[in-house]
C-alpha cells in the first residue's frame, strides 16, 4: 500500500516536472519567435532601403544617358562634360548601392552563424561590414542629391 502511495507520488512529481518543462519550451520558443519576427521586419526594411539606393541611382543614369542621346552635339544648351560627369556619378552610386547590399547579407549571415554557434545567445554588436553597408548607403544617396546637382547645372539657359 505504501509502495502504490509512493509510486504515485513519483508519477506526480514526473507529471509536474513535464508540465514545468514543455511550459519552459512554449516560453523559449515564444520569446525566439517574436525575436525572429522583429528580425525579419528589420531585415525587409534594410533590404527595401538598399534596393531604392540602386534603383534611384540607376534610374537617374538612364534618364542623364536619355537626355544625352536626345541631345545634339550643336546643342549648346547642354554641357555634354558635366552631363557625362553626373552619369558616371549615377553609375559609381549603383555601385555604391550594390557593395551596401553585399556588406548587409555578409554581416546576416555572420549574425546568424554566431547564433547558431551560440544557441541562440549571440548579440548583434557592430562589424566592419554594418559599418561598411551603412557608410555605403549614405554615400549612395549622397552621389544621388550629386547627380541631381550636376544634370540640373549641365542645362544652360539658352543666350
């Protein structure tokens, strides 16, 4: 009898012990899958960000390579230097845009690998590379505001 009371005792204790654990393991999964959510907005936000740098500066050199191949050499309204200069500038900020997303996938997967390695408990910390990818961007949209400038002074009014 006493040895049915302590047997289920045991199995008490091992019922309470599972619910504690399978409680500690919605938990975990709980906190890691709201993490990975949060992650996964920024990740999309970074990406959109990097894409719109390549697209504006890519859009902008064609519409300078455009505008230069509707334009005539006779045409002394346009200066043909500074409009070849603000193509080259468009083209250095795609270029830009690219080593930027290049920079930001290097430095996810260096993140994830240290989580993986860490189980989990890995920070993100600042790398050479998010620096890169960040000094990158602005610098992509600075060329942009640059080009802009450059097409805007290579129109002259006519005389």
């Amino acid at each position: 009898m006493q040895h049915l009371r302590a047997t289920k005792a045991v199995e008490d204790y091992k019922h309470q012990l599972s619910l504690k654990m399978e409680l500690e393991k919605f938990r975990a999964f709980a906190a890691n899958e709201s993490r990975n959510v949060a992650l996964k907005g920024v990740l999309e936000f970074a990406q959109m960000a990097l894409r719109t740098t390549i697209l504006a500066n890519g859009f902008a050199a064609t519409a300078i390579l455009s505008s230069m191949k509707s334009s005539s050499p006779e045409d002394h309204r346009v200066n043909f230097m500074t409009l070849g200069i603000a193509a080259g500038v468009a083209g250095f900020g795609v270029a830009l845009g690219f080593f930027a997303t290049v920079m930001a996938y290097l430095n996810q997967w260096i993140f994830w690998k240290s989580q993986i390695e860490t189980n989990g408990s890995a920070t993100p910390g600042q790398r050479w590379e998010r620096s890169a990818a960040l000094i990158s961007v602005i610098l992509s949209m600075f060329t942009f505001l640059l080009t802009v400038f450059l097409t805007a002074i290579s129109f002259q009014k006519p005389q």
